[in-house]
C-alpha cells in the first residue's frame, strides 16, 4: 500500500494543498520534530462547505476528536476521519491561524503567515475562499487548565511522527507549516512538513 | 443611565439584531432563567468582519474572556468589551450555533435553529452574510474535563441574570435565544431574552 504514496513536501513557512478522493488516506508528518502544522480541508465538490473545527466539537462533545472520529463540515457532514495518530498526541482545534493582524501587532506585517500560505496554496488549484476558517493544528500544544486559560508550549513531535486521516468526501486538504518563530510554538525554527496521500 | 435604556425583547426561539454604536453598552438578559443565547457581532462598516472566537481565545489565551477583555473580530480589531457579569458565569465559545442539519440529524429538519435566526434577524437589516460565525453562547454551560470530554449541562442562569458588553466600534448585535428543546441545555423549555440598548 505505502508504494502508491505520493509525497508532497512543505518547505518551512509554507503551505501546500493536495486533492484527495474519499476513501484515501493522508497524513502530515513531521519531518524535523517540533514543528506545528495548520492543517484545513474543504469539499472538492463546493469548496465553501469546509471541516469545521465548531462543528466537530458539537458532533463530537470532544475539543478533538479521538481516532475513528470524525471532523465534520459546517454542514455537519463527515469530511476526513481521524485514522491514526503516532505523535506525543497534542494537537489543537482552539487557535485561530497566525494572520496579517497577528504579525503587525508583533512588529512585523510582512511575515508569512498560515492565513496568507493558506490562501496561496488553495490559489494553485484556481480556488478561492472568503474566510480563513478555524484550522485543526496538529502537533501544536495547548493545554487547557481548569481555570479555563490556554497555555502556548512548544510542539513536542519528534522527527517522523505524523497523523493520519481517512477523507470521508473528496476533498482538497490544505497543509501551512507553521511560519511563527517569534514565539516557541514551532520551538522558534520553522521546519518542513510533508503530506502523504496513499 | 438606565433611564435611557432601550429594550428589545427577544421571543422563545426566535432572533432580534440590534444596532450598537461605539462606547454604547449592550446587555443580554435572561428573563424568567435558564436560557442560552447565541449571540453574534458584526462590524456595522463591513459586516464580512465579525466578533471570532478563535482570535479571541488566541488574543485572550483563555477558553472566554474574563470581565475588562475584549471579544476580537477575524481581523483581532476588539468589538465588544466584556464590561460585566450578573450570572454564574458560565458561557460558552466552544459551541457551533444549532442549524437546520443539526435538526434533521434529530429527525426534526424544519425546527427553528439559532442559524437561521441569525440570518432572519440580520434580512431584517438588510445584512446577508456567507457564513454563520461560530457563536458566543451566553449562559450557556458546557464544562471542559481534563480528558477534553465536553459536558452539555442545563443552563444555570436565574431570572434576570444578565451579561454586559461595551461595544468597541460601531456593530450590529444579534441574539438568539435558543429554540433547542430536544438536549437539555435550556431545562427543557425555550424562554425569552431581552437585549438592552444604553
């Protein structure tokens, strides 16, 4: 089965898109360790209905799903299927994607950005969206403690780990590997992801 | 102050949008208790700009702002300032708004949902928007366990607790009270809110 992979790779800072048809498989891999990925996916068929990060909470009561739980649509619909995780198993539906605001406010406008890498990589497969939508980070480490407060920790993947999901439509799944390096999400070096679809 | 209040009562089940200008202070009351109300902001400006819980909670690092922080829009430009909190103090942002394919999953496609009073409330203003924002859900009471297990639990708020905000720019102010009658978040029986203008 793993001979039919087709890899493609996101260099550091940068996003990729990739199709998948139902019934395929596609994990994020994190090649380096360390490294959060912001991970988006929309119907082929209709590319506003998208995987809803609000919406898989609701259907799941979870604030992310466990394997063989879905991710659903803001339609509700199943999109993409947890399938596997082999990572420490920290990811993240709660942070919004780092954005043109988010670096301004930082001192730094022009920075690259997961909203920005998302909207060029959905731009090479002639798609366009309105709204960032709320991204399934994976790997990336935010606890959330009793009172209610977020805590922003370094990713702890370790070279080679990944997630795996089944797509439950066709889809096209975007993946931004996480420019930030002014604060220690990515563990300040921005490093390559790569996208397995099999 | 309050002398110059005005009072737009929001029927069981329905939704009311009201216009609020900036520095102006709008509260949500629950009337005879145990109420959730799905509450959206749009910039009055551009109303493709609106209230985000996601760049709330990345701004705020907290699952809800505490009184004094800000709810941030999609461009993290501050919108609605929590200014304080007559309830026991369970709200929720975790929460997508109940829509019509949440209903036809319960078997009742054509029952009222927060979804389509949000967009029934904004025609009354002559707004449409693509996409229905994930809400915040005043008080609405669904506790977080350490497993990231989400409790749906009955709405604790007693007759006439209530929920300020001040506005942070000029914006349109939507409520929803919510029609759900089929989980038990509003003990079972929609009641009316009433959203205060000052």
């Amino acid at each position: 089965m793993e001979s039919t992979t087709e890899r493609t790779t996101v260099p550091a800072g940068e996003g990729r898109a990739v199709r998948v048809a139902a019934g395929r498989r596609v994990r994020v891999v994190d090649l380096e360790g360390g490294q959060v990925g912001d991970l988006f996916a929309f119907a082929a068929g209709d590319p506003r209905e998208r995987l809803s990060a609000a919406h898989t909470r609701s259907v799941t009561s979870r604030l992310f799903p466990e394997v063989g739980e879905a991710f659903v649509t803001d339609r509700r619909r199943p999109i993409l299927v947890l399938a596997g995780d082999a990572s420490p198993g920290s990811h993240d539906m709660l942070i919004a994607a780092c954005d043109p605001a988010r670096y301004a406010a930082l001192g730094v406008p022009e920075h690259r950005s997961c909203a920005r890498n998302l909207e060029l990589a959905l731009a090479e497969l002639g798609i366009e969206v309105a709204v960032t939508p709320q991204p399934v980070n994976v790997f990336m480490r935010i606890p959330v403690q009793e009172s209610g407060r977020l805590r922003w920790l370094p990713a702890e993947s370790r070279a080679g780990d990944s997630i795996t999901f089944e797509a439950a439509m066709d889809c096209v799944v975007v993946v931004s590997a996480c420019p930030q390096d002014m604060v220690g999400i990515n563990n300040d070096r921005p490093t390559p992801l790569a996208i397995d679809v099999w």
